[in-house]
C-alpha cells in the first residue's frame, strides 16, 4: 500500500521547499500532520522508517528532513520510529537523474542499519514519490531482510508515477 497526501503543487510545493531548502523546521510539524491525516489507526506494533536523509544534505541543512517528520508523526501516533535504513557510500543526488538512471541507482541504494521483526508493519516515510524508485528501493531492502508487512507513506507526488 501507498499513501499519497496530495500533488507536489501549490502551497505544499512551497511547503516543503521552505521545508527543506529554506531550513523553515516549523513546517515539520505540519507536513506530519498531513501524513498523519492520510494514515488509518495504526497497531501499536508499527514501526515508522524514515528515508534517511543524503549526508551532503544533512551537512548543509543541519538536519535530516524526513528524519524529524517521521518522528513526529511516531510520537503523535505514538508508536515507533526506527531508522532502519542507511544509504550506501555510492549514492549521489537523485533529483537530478532521469527516471531511468533512477531506477537503475535505486538498486543499490540502502541496506540495513538494524534488525527486523517479520511480524511487525514497517510504514516506510519520504516526502515526494517521483518514479517511487527511492521507497520501492527501501521497502525491498527491508523484505530482503526479513520485514512481511512494508508500506509506504508519502507527502507528495511530483509528476505521474509509473509502477
């Protein structure tokens, strides 16, 4: 399952571009309540799994954006956030690659930085779904390693994704 709170259009557009780009942290808050609001009741066994966030990009923002949204949105619903994944040293930026060389990069983009229960539900966070090969890319890498029940939560969808 994949939920999507709306298009990357408009004022969320600027939303998270403030977000990320413009180091607004106030808008955390609300870009969670918007997956908050997409999202049925969730077992107290869920577990939330942040994308993690480029280094380069935590480097120069001071944080990691998904990070602090998926935190939140764990504490509200309060349940667990677990960072899970970890991004392998070859990944560059991706927003700059065709659908194509997305794809193929997304192949090798995470392993695990932590251990799964089968029997729990992973809700994987991002915060746009462009081609959907980064969260295509972190739930497999969380099924190969044992996770039965991967979701996928997102903010917003940029262009028509193709699945």
């Amino acid at each position: 399952m994949i939920w999507c709170f709306t298009k990357r259009t408009g004022v969320v557009a600027k939303i998270i571009d403030n977000y990320k780009f413009n180091r607004v942290q106030a808008a955390a808050d609300l870009l969670s309540e918007f997956l908050n609001n997409i999202l049925p009741p969730l077992p107290k066994e869920t577990v939330i799994v942040p994308i993690p966030t480029i280094s380069q990009n935590i480097r120069h923002r001071g944080f990691g954006h998904i990070e602090k949204i998926a935190n939140k949105l764990a504490r509200n619903r309060k349940i667990e956030c677990r960072p899970l994944l970890r991004r392998r040293n070859n990944v560059t930026q991706h927003f700059t690659k065709s659908s194509r060389q997305r794809k193929r990069q997304a192949k090798d983009f995470f392993e695990l930085s932590g251990s799964v229960d089968k029997n729990r539900r992973y809700i994987i966070i991002d915060d746009i779904f462009t081609t959907g090969s980064t969260v295509l890319a972190a739930a497999e890498c969380l099924r190969k390693n044992g996770a039965e029940h991967v979701e996928i939560a997102v903010i917003a969808r940029h262009g028509r994704p193709k699945l």
